[in-house]
C-alpha cells in the first residue's frame, strides 16, 4: 500500500482496536476529555514521576470571550471564539 518513502509515517497508517480497558475513568476524571486522535498514541514507559494527583487536577472554567469572528470557507461558515480561561493569564487566552 505505502512504500517507506515518501510523506506519510508508516506508524500512523492503519486502524488500531483497542483490545482491553483495563478500568473506566474514576467519576472525579469525568472532566477529563476520554477520547483521543491515534496520532496522540505512543508507547508508554512506566515512569512514576507521570502520575499526577486527582487533587492536583484542576478543572479549566471559561472566564471571558475575548474575541469573536466568522471564518468563512467555500461552502461553510465557522464561528470562531477566543476564551480567557480560570487560572491562566489573558496572554494564553485560546
């Protein structure tokens, strides 16, 4: 199908299944996004300094829309918003 060479990574080619869930998310990860793009997937090395605290796990509240503007495409119109967040500076405003 795709040869070594050229643009596309071999590694991101393909379906993958997910064959085990090991646990579901505990209730207090509820507002932690579950689902992720396979481009986002890599193998994990056991490293402990990576776990993180629920505690220390903060939830990110929209504070104010910054900014507002229409991207208009060919065929589609998309409303853009630009958002101070809870416990960031405006400068980081997404």
């Amino acid at each position: 199908m795709f040869k070594h060479k050229g643009k596309l990574s071999l590694r991101f080619i393909g379906h993958y299944e997910v064959v085990e869930r090991i646990s579901p998310l505990p209730h207090e990860l509820d507002r932690i996004h579950d689902v992720f793009h396979v481009s986002m997937l890599r193998k994990y090395r056991t490293d402990l300094s990576h776990v993180v605290p629920v505690d220390d796990i903060e939830e990110e509240k929209p504070m104010k829309i910054m900014a507002r503007e229409v991207k208009v495409l060919r065929n589609k119109i998309i409303p853009l918003v630009k958002v101070w967040w809870q416990n960031h500076k405006t400068s980081e405003a997404t």
